[in-house]
C-alpha cells in the first residue's frame, strides 16, 4: 500500500495525521538489555566513566570496605543483595562528587578450597602431596573463583577496581595480617591453650568438621554414675530445710546420703571429669532411690528414669539449678573433689538426667563451661588415644578399645553405677580411615578477648548500628564470648608464625621474629614459611640456634584472615579512609567477619574499622523458605538477567530489573524473590522506562539554547509540575542519605505513574501533539520535560545505571556531559520551588479525579467513549474548591491552564443552571458533576468536539483552532 492511499480519507483528502508533532526518538520501549548493558558497560569502561569518575572527584573520601564473599562457587542472590546494595550506595556517593575508591576483596583461604582440591585427586596422589604443592593447586583454584564471580559482578553493573581486588592470598595482604598478629602478640594479646578438637587416633591429627563422617549403627556404652555431694553450699541447704530435708554436715555421711547423678556416653572421659554442670533455668529434684540416698536428677526426668534405672523414684524436694552451683562431690574413681557449675542452654532435659559430666579437655561445651567457670583443661589421652599417668589407675588404656570396660567395672566396685545400657547415636568417624574420632584438648593458639573486651565494648558503642537491633547482637556476642582460638590444623592458610623448642617448652615468637617473617611473607608470600627451613626462616641473630628450632605448621582461622582487611587495604591503600565509612553486609557477620574486624583492629588501634555498619537479611523464595536444590525455588542471578533455557518461562530481565529488586526490598529483613515478584519489578521498569521515553520523544524538535521558556513564565501546571518533582528529589535525596531505597522505589513509582503518566503528561498531550511545533504552550511543556528527564535520569542512575545511561545517551539535543554519571546528583534550581502551588493544584487534581470516576461509569455503561466525547458542568460545593478554581480562573495560562483541557473533556461549564439531558452525574460534599455529550462535531485532528467544525472551506473537517495551526505552518 502506497503512502498516499493508506494516509487518504474515503473523499480522497489528506490525513491530517502527519501534521501532528509525534512521538520520534531513538530510546527503545523495550530495553533489549541482553545485548544494550554490555554496550552501556563498555562505553562506560572506553570512557572511563567508573570507578576512576570516584578517584577524580574532589569531595570528602567516602570509603565502603568490602567484605571478601568465599572464593568458591556460583553466585547467587545473597551475592546480588550484597554487591548491588554496595554499587548503589558507591554511586550514589560518586554523583554526590565524594571521591570514592571502591576495592572488591576475596576470601582465599581455608578448608572448603583445601578440601576441594583434596577432593579432585585420586588416592595416589594424594599420598604425594606435599604441603607447598597442595598450596599451589588451592592458589590456582581460588584465583579461578575469583576470575569467574568477578566477571558475575560485572554483569550486574557494578563499579570497583576490578584491576586491583584484594585477596586475602596475596602477599602484601598476608604480609598486613602477619603484622596485625604480630602486634596483638607484642601486646600479650595472644597465648598458647589447649582446647579439644575432633581428633583422630587412627590417623593421629586433628579433624575439621568437614572431614567426619557419620555412619549408621554407631553404638557407645552409655552409663548412668551416682557423684557423692561433699559440701553443700549454705543457701542450698536453707531451701532445702524450707523442704523439710535435712541434711548431714559431715562430709562422708553427706556422700551417703547425698549424690548428684550424671550420663554419658563415654565413660573413657570420666578420669578427666572436672565438674558437673547445671542449667540455672531447670528445676532439680531430690529423689530417694529407695537405697538409703538421695539423687539429684532433673525434675521433668524423674519418671523415665525410674524406668531406665528399674528402681522407685520419690521426689523429696525441688530446687533451681541456680541453687546447686557451689555444691562439691567426690570423683568416685579418683581423690579428687570438683564443682557443680553452671553450663548452658545445651543442658536440656531431651535425655540423661539433666546434670551434665564436664570434662573441659573433651568437649566443646565442657570446654566452654570449663572457661567461664575458671576450669583447668585436663587431657589425660595422648595423640593415640591412651590414657597418660594423670589418668592414674587407668593410664595406658586406650580410649577406642579397653579402657570403657575398665572404667565401668571399676565404677561398679565403687557403688557409683547406676546403670549401664548400650546406646545408638550418631558418632563422628575419620573420613579416611573410617575409624571412630574423639575429642581432644590440644595445643592452641588464642586471642585473649579479656585483654580488650572493655575497649572493644566502648568502640561498639561508637558506631553507628542500621538497623540499631544490629547494636545490642555485637554488644551481647562480645560481652559473652570466650577466647578466640585463631590457629587451625590446615595447609592452605597464613601461618602462625612461631617457632617451637625441639626439645619442649618454650616458643620463639618475638618483634624479631616476627618483623623478619612479615618482611619476608612481603617479599614472597606466605609459602615461604613451607619452602624454606628454619635455617632461612629465623631472622639472622638466630640462624646459629637454627638446629634447635621447628617451624610451626598451624595457620590461622580464616576470620583472622578477613578481619584483618582493615590493615591489608583501608589503612594501607591509596584513596582509602579508616575507619572506614561504611561496613555492610549479611545479618550473619556480627558473629562472623564484623566482630573479628573489630576485634583486631581494637586490639591493634584501640577503635573499630568502621564509623557504620549496615546489615541485610537474606534471599527467600516468594513463600518466604530458604532456597534449595531439593525445593526447586533457587533464584539464579544470571538467569534474571539473561534468561532461563524456556525464555517464556524465565524473561531475560536485565541486570537493571535485579538492581530493581534489590531497591524494592526492606533489605533489614529476609526478602523475598521469585518469578511472580519479577514480573511486577518488570512492570514497574517498563513504566519507568516508558514515561522517560514518553519524556525523550517530545524532545526530538526541542533546543534548551533557543526554544527554553524562563521558569517564571511558565504556566501554573508546568510550574507546579517542577514544584512537585522538587518534592520528589528531596525526598528520593533523603531515602538514598538514610540508606532506605525501597522509599525510592516507591516515590519512583509514585512519580512516574501517578504525577508524570496519569496526570500531567496526560493534560500535556493536547499541548504536544496538536499545537504548532514551536508554540508557545508547548515549548513550555517541553522546557519541563526537558528539566525533568534530565534530573530523572540522575535520579535513578545509582539504581538503574544502565537505563539512565540509555536516556541520557538518546537526549535528542546536546548536552556538556559525556555521561548521566558526570552530571553529579540532580539539584533543584531555587526559581522551582513554589509550594503556594501545591494546595490549590491539589484540590484540582481531586477534581479531576472525581470527574473521570464519573466519565468511567459512562464508558463503563458505553454511553461514552473518550472523555473527548463528554461536556461536563461542575456546580462547586466547597470553599477550598471554589478559591482553587478562582485561583485557576484569575492566574492561570491562558493557553495551557484551561480546565476544560485538564478534565480532557470538550466542553466545561462552571455553575449554571443544571443541565437537562444527561448521562451521569454525581453530587458529593465537594461538588455537584453532571456528564453529557459534547456538542458540535468531533475535529479530525484534535478530536475536541467544536461547534465551528465544517465552516472551514479549506479544511471542513477540522475546528477553527487546527485550522490556525495549519494555517500557520
Ligand atoms: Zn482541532
């Protein structure tokens, strides 16, 4: 079809289509992002519009340290959550003009990385790695992780110097943690301990969790063992007077009468048992075991252990746990006499008796109780698991063997055996030699906490906590904790640089030592501390005592590693301020990578890393579960953007819709995320998108230089339209201060649909489309939209970067800035203030409102079908509405602030006599609104209803007001 007929009328006229200003602009409806982010990232990167826009600018540093995600893995949404809320924040701070160096870190080391290269060798080889060798593999696979997850960051937009990561690998990092263990050791900070740890006998080496298994028909010898009381202490024995028990003074008399009873497991312990441990909350009983004493027992248990023990229980008294603390017995194998104590919420009433046999060299929990009751860690088993001399009668026992049976026998000899029964439970078991593992008090490194507690307590109090439940988690943590035990039995870690007398005793770890190791992990990285020998190891004033030192083999905990980042890189690097503004991440770090942060640089400094810390919650699916493979509800961040393998199913969204997302979210709780919640973010980016390319393609035949209307000559619509985005600035400039982007997300929202779309682009159209292309009524509108689309641009370019790139990159005029991100953050110009505007404008908006409620019902009953079609009469029944449209009549434009042409009807009357034919109306306290249809005839162009259409002879279709437009042209 020809031009000519598809544009013709059935007369044979021309279409008047052609005279319209239409829509023309290069912005697409849809964002193709797939294929336009990558061309947005690489214009960013050839123009240097990134990272290096933050080092160029001249405001204060702003520094958000990041904290290092595990080298290992594909990314996932917790990832998204994180790195984007960072890359917002960063940019925003870059257009606020802050100079803003942004360096993504990595976490290297550790067993998950040592394990899977351990995991992708066959036995052969592994019997021949050397521990430089397995170094080597894990460097090579951690660097892969992080080449791979950078190139995930990427994608998502994000700005950091991608050129310079830290990595808790390299040399100079390791060489920084080396300084920052050397001068918590300077400051009796660090000391030697021993704590249990899963050991193997069978392979005699310390175990990580990760290499236990537990098999199935694990069974142990469990007994149940009578201790004698050999003291009580005073209140004690008040409340139990109260009860009508009374007990001997006598020690000897009082063991009679008197025992507390305990379980376990493994009776190979019990030579170790220095305590009996309480929950302080429980209540405990009294129970006559019909044998002459009394035995302590947990009162809910007393009915199941009648049964287990075969004998009648009688309650005599009932007492908290609290009370039995002080209380003394008698170890019934050994001369020794030990402490009720006060454990933990690990003392349940699940199994046993409620009273827990504490043997601090043998368990977590006894170790821990152990700590805050002032125990010694006594381990009587040694690397093979026989029992030493201080077992006394039972040294030279193994553990795994002869000693259960012994021990039970001589309980029984005793009269301190209640009851023995075999017991199923899951039990840890060597992962390669399948053997039974126990635990084990070993030689350990520690940070004494003690040392700092109250410094570190104070700094705490100095920081700023987002949200402020984040305070009381780390305040409470710190205030409870016990030691930091820093040094782990691995390979692939930073080592703790200490040297042990081969003949016992003593270590070598002084500022000498000390400067010459970090000097030469400086120079070659921590592997030298494997490939050279002590010889080359000590600094020269030793190297003739070479011969009697040995390297030590622990490394240090991981979170030793990340929480020294501090030093590594925001107190050492270039561009960089510590403390750092800003820490964030998952709610989980207050007992991970905040705290250990904090812990060093206060026993270092004195003061936290950071003046602020930020946290989120984590990824849900839509139903509010953690995700999981086995679920099926795992949201891949990739597939968000470039789509799933049914692209009907899972849309290619762009990195712009994740960023979106994660705007969208109160990210101080778990969020939520799933296809339905990405198809409403879709919805509002399309809207978005649409309003700017609505704002874009009414700029196409405009030139801010020439055709610009000075805001005070602006119509009362347009003025009020950049009051109100003045509004919106402020307080979008207020969400992203406070750090609260789901408030952006809304007002964004809010601005585009409800101000821009729904209203004022709406009046607006009749101005744009119809007039003559330079018309006064319609430059005006274009030096708003104009104004606005350039500032809506700035506004959402920390969140959705590459759509405000886009925009600014199809701006139909010249502009100074290569880039939105040059511009720097939108302002408001003083003259767009007017919030006399407001009220007035309001009520109007209300009016309009409730006309077109009123229009609705008619299309509704099709009576109607544009609103062009519609005459309405508005009979005022309200003051505030009456002075608004006085205001309207006595200020407004005359060309663009005529109410008949914001109620997009044809035809308006104000007051008068009501009208006879009608098609609704509607009365309510504000206003009487009646609806008729328009008269006259409907003008070919414009569509109004005019009455003077067809008294034109050159163009009989059009109204008097076209007739002009063409007439002009
Ligand atoms: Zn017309």
């Amino acid at each position: 079809m020809s031009k000519e007929t598809r544009d013709a009328n059935a007369e044979g006229r021309p279409s008047y289509k052609d005279t319209l200003n239409l829509l023309q602009t290069s912005f697409g409806m849809r964002a193709n992002a797939v294929k336009r982010e990558p061309e947005l990232q690489s214009f960013w990167s050839e123009n240097g519009i990134d990272l290096k826009l933050g080092l160029q600018n001249s405001g204060p540093i702003f520094t958000l340290h990041d904290g290092p995600p595990y080298a290992n893995g594909p990314l996932h949404m917790g990832h998204a959550l994180n790195k984007v809320l960072k890359d917002v924040i960063n940019k925003y701070q870059i257009l606020r003009g802050r100079k803003v160096r942004y360096i993504p870190g990595w976490d290297c080391h550790g067993l998950p990385i040592e394990l899977k290269v351990l995991q992708s060798m066959d036995q052969d080889q592994r019997q021949a790695l050397t521990p430089i060798k397995l170094r080597k593999k894990a460097a090579a696979y951690a660097r892969k992780q992080v080449d791979g997850q950078m190139k995930g960051f990427q994608r998502w937009g994000i700005w950091a110097d991608w050129q310079e990561p830290y990595l808790t690998l390299q040399k100079n990092y390791e060489a920084a943690q080396i300084k920052v263990f050397g001068e918590m050791v300077l400051k009796g900070h660090i000391y030697r301990g021993l704590k249990p740890v899963h050991w193997s006998p069978s392979s005699q080496t310390a175990l990580a969790e990760a290499e236990l298994e537990y098999p199935d028909g694990h069974t142990s010898p469990s007994v149940y063992v009578a201790f004698p009381a050999v003291e009580l202490p005073a209140p004690l024995r008040d409340a139990l007077s109260t009860e009508g028990v009374e007990l001997p003074g006598d020690a000897d008399a009082l063991g009679k009468t008197l025992q507390v009873a305990i379980w376990t497991t493994t009776p190979w312990t019990l030579p170790a048992n220095l305590a009996v441990s309480v929950n302080e909350r429980l209540d405990y009983a009294l129970v006559d075991d019909g044998e002459g004493r009394l035995l302590v027992v947990a009162a809910d248990l007393i009915d199941s252990l009648a049964t287990t023990l075969e004998r009648p229980l009688v309650r005599k008294a009932t007492v908290k746990g609290a009370l039995l603390s002080g209380l003394t017995y008698r170890h019934p194998l050994l001369d020794r006499t030990s402490p009720v104590v006060i454990g933990g919420e690990y003392i349940t009433t699940e199994s046993g008796t409620g009273l827990v046999h504490t043997a601090p060299g043998h368990g977590v929990d006894d170790f821990h109780t152990g700590q805050k009751n002032g125990l010694p860690v006594l381990c009587p088993v040694d690397e093979a698991g026989t029992l030493t001399d201080e077992a006394g009668p039972f040294a030279g026992l193994n553990v795994l063997k002869d000693a259960n049976p012994v021990i039970i026998d001589a309980l029984e000899t005793a009269g301190a055996l209640l009851k023995q029964e075999a017991y199923g439970h899951r039990y840890p078991y060597d992962w390669r030699t399948k053997k039974p593992t126990i635990f084990r008090a070993t030689e350990q490194w520690f940070a004494s906490v003690d040392g700092f507690r109250q410094q570190a307590l104070d700094a705490i109090d100095r920081v700023e906590w987002t949200p402020a439940s984040g305070r009381n988690r780390i305040e409470a943590m710190v205030k409870e904790r016990g030691d930091w035990c820093i040094s782990r039995q691995r390979t692939w870690g930073v080592p703790i640089p200490v040297f042990y007398n081969r003949s016992g005793g003593d270590v070598l770890l002084n500022a000498d030592t000390l400067a010459h190791i970090e000097a030469l992990i400086a120079e070659h990285g921590a592997d030298v501390w494997w490939e050279k020998d002590e010889a080359d190891l000590l600094p020269p004033a030793y190297a003739d005592q070479a011969e009697q030192w040995r390297k030590g083999t622990d490394t240090m905990d991981v979170w030793f590693d990340s929480g020294s980042s501090w030093a590594a890189v925001s107190s050492q690097q270039e561009g960089l301020g510590y403390p750092a503004d800003l820490y964030l991440e998952g709610s989980d770090q207050h007992r991970g990578w905040f705290q250990s942060s904090l812990l060093t640089s206060v026993a270092v400094n004195g003061h936290a890393p950071y003046q602020r810390v930020l946290t989120h919650g984590f990824a849900l699916d839509e139903k509010g579960r953690k995700m999981s493979k086995s679920l099926g509800n795992v949201v891949d961040p990739m597939v968000i953007i470039e789509g799933g393998k049914n692209q009907k199913q899972e849309p290619a969204y762009g990195a712009d819709v994740l960023r979106l997302w994660v705007s969208s979210v109160d990210y101080s709780a778990d969020v939520p995320i799933g296809a339905g919640i990405l198809r409403q973010l879709a919805d509002v980016y399309r809207k978005v998108r649409n309003t700017s390319r609505y704002l874009l393609g009414n700029l196409h035949d405009f030139n801010p230089a020439d055709d610009t209307i000075p805001v005070e000559k602006l119509p009362l619509l347009d003025r009020w339209m950049l009051q109100r985005t003045a509004e919106v600035m402020d307080e979008i400039t207020e969400a992203f201060e406070s750090y609260e982007f789901f408030r952006f997300f809304q007002l964004l929202q809010n601005f585009c649909v409800t101000d821009l779309s729904n209203f004022y682009l709406d009046i607006a159209k009749d101005r744009l489309y119809v007039s003559a292309p330079s018309d006064r009524r319609r430059r005006s509108c274009q030096t708003v939209m104009s104004l606005i689309i350039e500032r809506l641009a700035g506004l959402i370019a920390p969140v959705l970067c590459h759509m405000a790139e886009d925009i600014w990159q199809n701006l139909p005029y010249e502009v100074e800035e290569t880039s939105i991100f040059q511009r720097g953050w939108p302002t408001v110009p003083a003259d767009w203030r007017d919030p006399s505007l407001s009220e007035p404008i309001q009520r109007l908006r209300e009016l309009r409102a409730a006309v077109n409620r009123v229009l609705e019902d008619c299309r509704s009953r099709q009576e109607l079908g544009a609103s062009l079609e519609a005459a309405v009469r508005i009979e005022t029944r309200n003051p505030e509405l009456e002075s608004a449209l006085n205001w309207l009549n006595e200020n407004g434009d005359a060309e663009a602030d005529g109410l008949r042409d914001w109620l997009l009807v044809s035809q308006l009357q104000l007051g008068g006599e009501p009208w006879a034919e009608l098609l609704a109306d509607q009365t309510d306290d504000t206003a009487i609104i009646e609806v008729s249809r328009a008269r006259g005839i409907k003008c070919e162009r414009c569509w109004h209803y005019e009455s003077d259409v067809g008294q034109h002879t050159q163009h009989p279709t059009l109204c008097g007001r076209c007739c002009n437009v063409l007439n002009r042209r």
